[in-house]
C-alpha cells in the first residue's frame, strides 16, 4: 500500500567537525565566546568539534548568526581551502594575528571576497590584472617614492592646488585604481590596524584601508601599503629568516613610512617651502597647520620630514604626537558638541559606503560588466551586497564620486 503522507522535513544534519573548528576560529572567537554569544552549552560545541557530529538546524542557524557564515556553509564537507588570515599579515603588518578582533576578520574576509569576484570580472572580460615589478628591501624608499610619481604623472603643483584633504583623497584612490588596484574602504577597530594589502596567491593586488579612519590618515594609509605590494616576497622572507619576525615587521614599517611621507611630501619640494623655513626659525606650529593643508597630510607627516632632515629630536617628535592626539580629541568632542546642540544624528550613507567598500572602479567596471551582458544581474548585486531594488541608488553613489573629480582619470 502506498502512502500519501507527506515526510517531515529534517531538523538535523551530520556536519563534520573540522567545519564546525574552522567556522569559529576564522572568526577568531574563542568556544566559550561561541557558547556565550549563541546560547548553546559548551560541551555540546566540544564534541560537534571533537566529532562529526547530528545538529539541530536550529542550532546551526544560531551558529551562523554568531560566525557570520550562511547556513549553507554548515553543508560543506571540507574547510575553504583559502586562508583566513592572509600570509602576509605575518610579514607586512605590525599585528598580533592570533588576537585580531572578529571585526578585522569580516574586513579580511570581505576584502578576499571581493579580490577573487575581481579576478572573475577580469577573466571573462578577457583583461589582465597589474603585474607590480617587484622592488627590493634594500632600495631606497624616498628614491622611490620619486620614481612612482613620475609614473603616475601627478607633479606636486597639482597636488597642492586640490581645494580639500577630501578631493584628495577621492583623487589619490582614483589615481591608484586607475594603476589597475582597486581600493577597499571596510570598517574594522583603526586601534587594531589602519589598513592592509593583498598580494598573495595567482589573484590581483589590492589595498584595503579603514573607513572609520581621518581622511588623511587615509591618505597616508594608502601609500604605505603600496609600498608592502611593491616590495619583494623573496626580500621579506629573507628579512624575517634573518631578523625575526618581529625587527623584520619594524623595519619593513620603517620603510614603508618613508615611501608614503616621501610620495606625498618630496623633499625637494619640503625643503624649499617657505612655510618651513621660517619653522625653521621661529618653531611656530601654526606654519605646520599651514603645511598639512597645504600638501593634504596629517601633522605627524609633516614633523617627521623635520625629523627624517636633522630638524626635530625623536622625543621632540613623541610630544608633538601626543599634543596632536589630544588636539584630534578636542575637535573629535567640539564637533560631537556642536552637532547634539543643532540636534544632529550620524546618518550613515548606506549606498555610499556600499561602493566605497566595493571599490569605485571596480563597481563601475562590473556596471559595465553587467550592461553588457558579460555578467548576470545576479552577479552584480551579489557582489555589491545589494538588493535589486537598490542598485540604481549605488549606480547613482559611483557616479557622484567621478563627477566630483576632474579629471577622472578612468577617462583620460
């Protein structure tokens, strides 16, 4: 005899334990962070990591919630084989690894998402990503520096006629991605770490920098993580055998420093700037302000050239840090002042932030993608993270930026 009688759809599925150990710890919580956030008893997490193990799809729903994966994830049969924690996080950034927040992580993540949907895009357009000549340790970073500006053909004149640090920084990352390198904006703790590259692997460098950061920060967060994607793999090895680990990070950093603050301050042009000179003589710091917008840098650039140039002693420099930061405090709270006394509220801009953590040109170019019919719809608002209903808004958001700079070099 037949039976009409409907199965009940499982509640529970087998998935493997090496699934369940990969999912917390790539987020970086611990399982007593996991018990906690998800309600689930600990020991019950313990065995689901000892052994492959049945789960409520309940309980795996709550574990996706807290390990900001899709249920479907739970499914697999073996880890991604891709590495949480990029190789050169151990060789390019003066981070503990093993303590970074789960916030980083997602940045991490997000960014590794983004970088192989860029490799997608270029494959079936039939393009190809930058290849960066490789530079050695050894090379002198301010040489460098002028070196690259003369590829990027941006003369110092044009860079201090830009009306705001924010027109700046729209160029500078315009500029940078029209090199072929798309640039991430993710929020993540700025305490933890101000932004990163990637460069590992067969896929397509990029930079990621730290939304919630100041736009000059920014801007020289920029240029110092071109420099780890410049610099050379078989140098950073050689470096950490021979230094350790942590003095090879220094030294790199050190480095890097100098590129960034020598790209966006030549020394030629420094030195001759009649800002300096009287600095020089009268110590005055309100000449410094007048140089930080002047070149669009932070002040802690500025005094570092004195530095660098026998001008300024590094406990000199350590104090002018520190009344820097308690002056960033100050305006940070006048502002927060000022806006609940008008009755302000943050209102985040959800669409922009959705291109700017996407990358303007790599957004525009999967517009394109899209129109053309190289990719699907779903591709694109899959990659955007976005409703359908919602793309016309960030189509609107990437043409804004563009309008805003002159010229976009994307159409030069």
């Amino acid at each position: 005899m037949i039976s009409l009688k409907k199965e009940k759809p499982k509640n529970k599925i087998v998935v493997k334990k090496a699934i369940m150990k990969w999912a917390r710890e790539s987020i970086g919580l611990s399982i007593e962070a996991v018990s906690e956030k998800s309600k689930i008893d600990i020991e019950e997490l313990r065995k689901w990591e000892d052994v492959d193990s049945e789960v409520k799809i309940s309980d795996l729903k709550k574990l996706a919630k807290t390990e900001k994966r899709t249920l479907s994830f739970f499914f697999l049969n073996n880890p991604p084989t891709i590495n949480p924690i990029p190789r050169d996080f151990r060789t390019l950034d003066s981070v503990n690894v093993e303590t970074l927040s789960p916030k980083v992580r997602l940045a991490i993540r997000k960014a590794q998402r983004n970088r192989k949907f860029y490799a997608y895009l270029l494959e079936v357009t039939k393009s190809e990503f930058v290849k960066l000549k490789p530079i050695s340790f050894n090379s002198n970073p301010t040489e460098l520096a002028g070196e690259f500006r003369k590829y990027l053909n941006i003369s110092i004149e044009e860079q201090k006629g830009w009306k705001s640090e924010g027109f700046a920084f729209n160029r500078w990352i315009d500029i940078i991605e029209g090199s072929g390198i798309p640039v991430f904006q993710l929020p993540f703790p700025k305490q933890e770490i101000r932004g990163f590259c990637l460069r590992e692997d067969s896929l397509p460098p990029v930079i990621v920098l730290n939304a919630g950061d100041a736009i000059r920060g920014r801007i020289f967060t920029l240029f110092h993580e071109f420099y780890h994607l410049l610099l050379s793999q078989k140098d950073i090895d050689s470096l950490v055998f021979s230094k350790g680990e942590k003095l090879a990070h220094k030294l790199i950093e050190i480095k890097a420093n100098e590129f960034a603050g020598s790209f966006l301050v030549p020394n030629e042009d420094f030195l001759g700037n009649e800002y300096v000179k009287k600095y020089l003589v009268t110590k005055d710091d309100r000449l410094v302000t007048n140089l930080v917008y002047l070149y669009k840098v932070s002040g802690e650039v500025i005094y570092r050239k004195f530095v660098n140039h026998g001008y300024m002693s590094e406990r000199e420099y350590e104090m002018k840090r520190v009344e820097l930061q308690k002056w960033y405090e100050r305006e940070e709270l006048r502002k927060r002042k000022k806006a609940e006394e008008k009755g302000q509220k943050f209102v985040p801009d959800y669409y922009r932030d959705i291109v700017k953590s996407s990358s303007y040109d790599l957004s525009q170019k999967a517009f394109a993608a899209a129109a053309k019919g190289v990719i699907s719809t779903n591709e694109l608002v899959t990659f955007l993270n976005v409703k359908l209903a919602g793309l016309e808004k960030v189509i609107d958001k990437t043409n804004q930026h563009y309008a805003q700079i002159k010229p976009p070099s994307h159409q030069q």
